[in-house]
C-alpha cells in the first residue's frame, strides 16, 4: 500500500473513533527532499600577507667557483675554535677575521633593507634606467657576483641574483667578502679612475694581505696564493666603493646634465689633517678596545687545532664599524626574513660596537661661556670632532642633531629643542616637526637660537637640477644643504672643496674646521633660577624624513621595510652630551 492511502485511512480511523492509533514510523510522512546547494563554499579567511616577505632571501650555502669562494672557505681556518688558542687578543678575547665580520655591514651588504628599499624607490623614480641601476648597485653591494659575470664576460647580476639560487647568489648573498677585497689589485687606487666600484680584480686567487712573509701551505693546498701587498691598508682600496658620483638622470633614463658626489670621505680626508691616513686604523683597529696591540696567529687549523708554523701577526679586527646600529638590529630581529648567516649574539657585538664608536672616537660636546643676565639665559654648545672625514659621512640619509633641554629650580622645563619620540622623530613644542615628512621645509643650519622651534640637524640634503630638494640619489644635482660636520684640518681652499664643501652655512663663523659652535639664549621670564642645561648630540643611520621621502615610492620593498621599522628602536644613539647649571 502507498503511503498516501495509509495515511487516508488514518485520518478515516480518525473521523469515526474516538482514541487515534499510535502511527508507526512508515506512517508518518516525510519533509520533502532539501535541494542540493550547488554553490562553491566560501573561501577561507586567510590572514593579510607580511610585507616583510618582499625582503625575503635564502640563508647562504658555500659557493666557489674558479675565481671566488663564499666565506665559508676562508672561515675554515681564519674563525675562532675552543680548542685554538689562534686569533685571540691578550685578555683571550676572539679577534678572527671570520666572526668579527660575519655581523658587519660589509657581510651583510646584499641584505641590507634599506638599501634594497632605497633601490626599489630609485628604479619606481627613473624606470627606464632599471636595468643599469641594479647591476651598478651590485657592483658595491655584491661585488664577488658582479666580479664574476664580469670575468666571465656575460650579463652582469641585478639585485633578483639574491633570490635566484644559483652559485652566483651565493656570491652575491656573501656580501662584500673576503675573496674580493684580498684579491682587488692595486691598480690605479687611489685615483678616480677606481671610484664608483671600478676597483680592479683580475680572479686569479691571489690573495693580498699586509703581512711581509706569509705562510701559505693551507692557503695554496686549497689553491689560493697569498702575497704581502701594502696596499691592503690604504685608504684608497676602501674609496673604489665609498666614493660615489652620480650623474642626475631624467625618468626616461637619459642623464640631464647634473651630477653629484653621493658620499666621498676620502676626498673628505684629503682635504683635512687627515690626508695622510688611511680608513683600516679606525674601521680594522690592530688595538683592542684598552688599545693593547693584537699578536695573535691569524689562522688555525681546519680540525681546530693551533698551527705552529703561524707567527704571530699585528691583526687587524674586522669589525668594519661605523654608526650603524638600526641595520644590525633589523637583520638581527627578524632572521625569519633575511636569514643571516650570523648569529644574534654576533650583531649585538656589532651594535655594542658601534655605539663605542660614536660615544667614545666621534665627537666631544662641551657647554660654555654661559651667563644669566635678568631674565635672559645664554650659553654656548661647542662640538669638536674626532674624525678624520664629515660627520655624518657617506649616503645622505643620516643625520645628527643636537638636543638642548633647560629647566628651573622646580624642574620645570623652561626650553627644549631637539627632543624626539620613540620613533626618531624629531618633535617641536610635543608635537612631530613639520620637516619630518614627506615634502616637508628643509630645516637650514642656525648660527644661533632663540626659539624652541629651531633644531641643530647636522645633514646632507640633495638637490635637483632645478635646485630643489630631492630624496632620489639619481637625481641628485647638487646640495641644498650640507652642513654635516667638518674634520680638523679642514682646508676651505682645498682643491676638492668644489665637490665637497659645505652649502648653507654662510655667515656663520663658528662652523668651522673640525667642529661647531652655537650659541643659545633663552628667555627664563616666569621661571625661578638656578637652571640646569642638559645638552646631547644624537646620531640617526636613517633619518625619519628619508624613511618618509622613499615610503612614497610604494613598491614592495619600500613596503617590506616600513614593515620591519614598525617594530625597530628608531630612537638616535647618544654621540655625547655636556651638562652645566647656571644661577
């Protein structure tokens, strides 16, 4: 019987008795049938990409080849190992060319995100020159991959060489390594014929160093020559990758006519008492930190072992420190990203090192002639630097300023310019100066200042070839701005003045050779004496207005590197400070 018919006569038995029948279950009738739902299901909620990732590059593996080899070689026998008593100071303390290194900018070249950020942001500017200004850039940042295309006469490496994994990444991820700067001859250095990393290496596994007499049975086993040159510690070697002149280019490509020197400290040191030195005794001391000499083999065995046929050496540590603390943290803190070879521990060693650097041989800030005439406070800052080139030095997207803070008797601020967030920005009356962003006034160098709202930013700003101030090297014509430091010494008629003088400091004759002094004078009205002055000269690796100036760009790197600085101490490093109350 059909369902329907059963349920008829249910509703019968329903009509002409009184107690209805338990139904069972095949009397009950059934929902009709759901439809299928033939749409797709939704699409999982996936989290937002990490911008970081446009800065991802693979952790290196060794390479070689028949005219370089990757680090890894040479660490073999020039790194430090417990069972070694080789490459260590007086004190025990490791001194090996290999781990002092493997933290530096100089090994890290080829990772360096702001300079990956700063590449990206010129190629978006001046699209039809792409292809030339990642290659010239690897010349300096890469320079055993860019060495080797060049040896073997085909197309030279652009910065997606990081990323290809290939044997020539792994030169180029090795940044500026040990096989390049011992094999770069000595040819022409010195002259600008060898600037703008034009150096000369001929791949024939000659290794240079400045030791007369090497023993090279391990090096030669593994077929390289080691030979005394004296070259190795000229400062010369140093200026074919430092000393950059830039020729100002349309976006089209085609060179307009201007041209400017991007960084130049040994044109610097030429033109001040330093023009006899050289670059290694500061950034490759042969002193510890105590300055105690270092007498140490510079080798050991590649079990380990101490080699005795090693005399003893003047080493020279491989610490190439300058200012930079931001890139080492960056590289540090997020190894996810950029896999450095180096451990944590090995950039802290760098940064500790740095901030000696800038703290201990940089500059010394004094506060004088100070006086309280009624309610007018007045009082000198004098700044004398320590070294031997501008500072700061090199690519203009660092910076310097002075922070100068007076307060009253009760603690009461009575002025303060300079003072900066936890961003490194500078702020005016609490609030974020108006020259820290993007498009932002050119804050001019002062003589003298009498208002809060003034701030001592020693920098370079470029300009175009209409004059005005750019953010993009490659269009760079000129300076707007360059009141940066000068060096002791400093000769105004000098024969590289017109390359390297200083712009915008007219007028003030206390900026002069090898420091500056400016003079403060405060309005106390209100407050109650005696006031302390509390003043601070502070260092930046990356400005916050450069940061902002490249931000603009919007490609993936400049992305990948506002990301990275988002959670980054940005705050500057103390290069000195002076303090001194006046009643």
């Amino acid at each position: 019987m059909s369902r329907r018919v059963s349920v008829l006569a249910l509703l019968y038995v329903l009509a002409c008795t009184g107690d209805p029948p338990v139904p069972t279950a095949t009397d009950v009738p059934t929902d009709p049938p759901t439809p299928t739902d033939t749409s797709p299901p939704p699409e999982p909620t996936l989290p937002p990409p990490d911008p970081r990732e446009a800065l991802q590059l693979p952790a290196i593996l060794p390479g070689e080849t028949s005219h370089f080899a990757t680090s890894h070689s040479c660490a073999g026998c020039h790194s430090n190992h417990p069972s070694s008593t080789a490459m260590r100071d007086d004190s025990g303390a490791p001194v090996s060319a290999f781990d002092l290194w493997q933290s530096s900018m100089m090994a890290n070249a080829g990772r360096d995100p702001i300079w990956r950020a700063v590449v990206s942001a010129e190629i978006a500017a001046t699209p039809g020159a792409a292809e030339i200004i990642g290659k010239r850039c690897m010349a300096c940042h890469a320079p055993m991959a860019y060495s080797q295309t060049v040896l073997e006469g085909t197309e030279s490496p652009g910065v997606e060489t990081l990323m290809a994994g290939t044997n020539t990444s792994q030169l180029a991820l090795d940044g500026v390594s040990c096989a390049l700067c011992h094999q770069i001859e000595p040819t022409g250095l010195g002259s600008e014929s060898s600037w703008k990393g034009n150096y000369t290496v001929l791949g024939d596994r000659q290794i240079y160093g400045p030791h007369p007499n090497p023993v090279g049975t391990a090096m030669e086993a593994a077929g390289w020559s080691p030979s005394f040159s004296s070259h190795i510690n000229q400062a010369g070697l140093c200026a074919t990758c430092h000393t950059l002149i830039t020729d100002a280019l349309d976006p089209d490509g085609t060179p307009n006519g201007g041209s400017v020197v991007e960084q130049a400290p040994l044109l610097e040191m030429l033109n001040s008492l330093y023009a006899s030195s050289d670059c290694q005794s500061c950034h490759l001391p042969s002193r510890t930190d105590q300055e105690a000499t270092i007498a140490t083999p510079i080798a050991r065995n590649a079990d380990g072992t101490d080699d005795p046929s090693l005399p003893d050496r003047a080493i020279g540590r491989h610490v190439f420190v300058g200012g930079n603390t931001l890139v080492p943290a960056l590289l540090r803190d997020n190894p996810d990203i950029f896999n450095p070879a180096a451990p944590a521990a090995a950039f802290d060693a760098t940064i500790a090192a740095a901030r000696a650097q800038l703290s201990w041989r940089t500059a010394n800030l004094t506060l004088q002639d100070s006086a309280l005439s009624g309610s007018s406070l007045t009082f000198d800052t004098q700044i004398i630097t320590s070294v031997g080139h501008k500072f700061p030095t090199g690519i203009p997207l660092r910076r310097a300023w002075l922070r100068v803070q007076v307060t009253d008797a009760d603690g009461a601020t009575v002025f303060l310019s300079g003072d900066f967030d936890g961003t490194g920005r500078i702020l005016v009356n609490g609030q974020v100066a108006p020259f820290e962003g993007q498009g932002g006034p050119i804050p001019p160098h002062h003589a003298s200042i009498t208002d809060d709202d003034q701030v001592q930013i020693y920098e370079a700003v470029l300009a175009d070839l209409a004059g005005n101030p750019t953010y993009r090297l490659l269009r760079g014509a000129g300076y707007v701005k360059d009141n940066r430091l000068l060096p002791e010494g400093w000769n105004p008629n000098g024969v590289n003045i017109p390359r390297v003088g200083p712009i915008g400091t007219d007028g003030d004759p206390d900026y002069a050779s090898g420091g500056d002094t400016v003079q403060w004078m405060v309005d106390t009205t209100g407050f109650t004496a005696p006031f302390h002055i509390d003043a601070r000269l502070y260092y930046q690796s990356l400005a916050h207005r450069f940061g902002e100036e490249i931000f603009v760009a919007n490609t993936p790197e400049t992305e990948g590197l506002r990301a990275v600085l988002e959670t980054a101490d940005r705050r500057p490093d103390l290069v000195g400070y002076a303090t001194l109350t006046v009643n």
